[in-house]
C-alpha cells in the first residue's frame, strides 16, 4: 500500500556510516526541530535547530544547549505541552559517554528559546535508570521500567508535571524501552509480542497479545484517530533467505481492532537501511514527517489519504 507522496534523502549528522553517533530528536512547530546528538570523541550533548527550508531541505543550526558542567550525554528529548524535555543520559568518570546512567533534567522553553535546568532531588525523583522508556501525554512526562545498577528490570513509573513541576511515583509498569506513540489521553507502545497501552485518566496500563512481524518498531508515530504508523526491522524482504539486511519496513496498525496494513519500502539503499536502526522521526507539519539516521535524514511527505478518517484496512 502506498502511503507516501515524496521521499527526499538529505545530508545527516554524521560524516560517515557507522559514526558513533547518540542522538534525539523533538519536534518544535513551525516546520522546525529540535536536536540532540553526541558522537565520537566529544561525548558531550551538542543542540542544533533543524528547520524545513522553502526548498525542501533542511537548514541545520547549531545552538546553545542547557547548562551541561558534568559532560552528560546520551540526552532524549521530549514535546511536553509547550515545551521541551532534555532527560537522562550517562558519563563515566574519564568524560567518556558509558553505561552508567545518571541524573539530567532541563526544559526548554519554544517561546523564549531559554533553557532551565531542574536538580535531582532524593526520593522526589525517578533515581536514574538504564533505558527506561520516556514518552508524554500532554503536559505530563512519564519515565517508565528501566534497569537499575544491577540486572533487575524495574517495575516502577514516575510521572512529572509540567503545571506543578513535581513527581509521582507509580507502580505496575510492564514494558522496557520500546518505540511508541501517544493518542490523546493514551500511549501505545508495541514490542514483538505485546502491545501495551498507559491511560493516562485512570494512571494505568493495560498489556494484550499481539505479533508485529519482524520485532519491535524502529520508530513509531500517531496518525488519525487510533492509527498508528510502525517502521519494523524484517530480515529477508524480498527473498534472500535470511542473508538480506534488515529493512525498516513500514505499516499502518490501528490501535482497537489490532488490524495492520503492510506499506510500501521506502526507497533507500541496502546501505541506508542498515543505518535506519538508530533512527529518530518526527512530524514537521501535518504531512511531513523527519527521519534523522546517523549519515542522513529522510523528508517524507505523507499521502494526506493517509491522514483522513477514511483509512481503509
């Protein structure tokens, strides 16, 4: 099924396939994003704004981050309400990005283009946490499971607000770090078997079965009403008997019935698709969505049959 009208492959962030390269991505409105990225020997978090030219490419600017005086990096950013979430990350005691998590917290404000950085605060804090899965809803930021300083998988959640600034900690969250997508008042992440979904009214989670071919979604993003677009790794996509790469296959998955469309490749190289493992995407504009991989962006713009409520599965 085709789905887009547009795919334009743009210049990346890295210099070259297989850079070291962490990075996040958060959407800022007016065709604009905002990102995070830390490479090779500078571990340190580095900000630029990307913006959608009258051209259709995309004009990178470096800008001042938040106050930074640990050398964290590793940060992943979050759209809360009408701003923007910097949260977590790591370093090591030589400057060198690890696997040590530790505490990082600052908002960005779109509006005045400030940055406030927000201090850890024992027991009134989510205590920092390998790979939890960080998601919003609303003007709320939710820090969900992760892995402690040992190998036990936690089974907590936190929930920040951004109107009242404090923390809440919850209990019964059944998921790791997986891609996912929030509707309205509802979050759905989907895993290769599962798929879970926060409500965020009632503070809860609920888990169903479910098989998404290929394993869990490279990048997830909300379409209209409960559908929702997912970009899968599938080995062996035109027959290669398991020896082919692992492509970022596309499909449309409609959160209350479960049904799913398989959608058409995105043109890209075997090379390109290897590099989409660690891609981040975000909707510039209602049609627009921004990939950022490690050696290059993807500008796709989205067949608008695709964003009515007349979807067809």
């Amino acid at each position: 099924m085709s789905w887009f009208t547009d795919c334009k492959v743009l210049p990346g962030i890295g210099k070259r396939l297989f850079d070291r390269i962490d990075h996040s991505v958060a959407s800022i409105g007016h065709n604009q994003a905002l990102l995070a990225y830390s490479c090779g020997d500078e571990p340190v978090e580095q900000f630029a704004i990307l913006s959608l030219t009258e051209g259709g490419t995309i004009h990178t600017q470096s800008v001042p981050g938040p106050p930074n005086p640990d050398g964290v990096g590793g940060m992943r950013l979050y759209r809360v309400g009408e701003v923007v979430v910097a949260y977590g990350g790591s370093v090591s005691s030589e400057g060198q990005r690890g696997e040590e998590p530790c505490w990082y917290m600052a908002v960005y404000y779109i509006d005045t283009d400030e940055w406030e950085t927000l201090p850890y605060v024992q027991w009134k804090c989510p205590f920092p946490r390998r790979r939890p899965r960080v998601f919003s809803v609303g003007d709320t930021l939710v820090v969900a499971g992760g892995w402690g300083k040992t190998t036990a998988r936690l089974e907590d959640y936190w929930e920040w607000s951004l109107e009242t600034r404090l923390w809440r900690q919850m209990s019964g969250c059944p998921i790791g770090e997986h891609a996912g997508a929030t509707h309205g008042t509802s979050h759905h992440i989907y895993s290769l078997t599962r798929h879970y979904t926060y409500i965020a009214t009632r503070r809860v989670w609920s888990t169903e079965k479910c098989h998404i071919p290929g394993g869990s979604p490279v990048f997830s993003l909300s379409l209209y009403g409960e559908c929702q677009l997912l970009a899968t790794k599938l080995t062996d996509v035109g027959g290669t008997g398991g020896n082919g790469p692992r492509k970022a296959v596309p499909m449309l998955r409609d959160n209350v019935s479960l049904d799913r469309v398989a959608l058409d490749l995105l043109p890209l190289s075997d090379i390109q698709y290897t590099s989409l493992d660690k891609a981040k995407a975000v909707w510039l504009n209602p049609c627009t969505i921004l990939v950022v991989a490690i050696d290059f962006m993807l500008l796709v713009e989205v067949d608008p049959s695709l964003l009515s409520p007349y979807v067809l599965f």
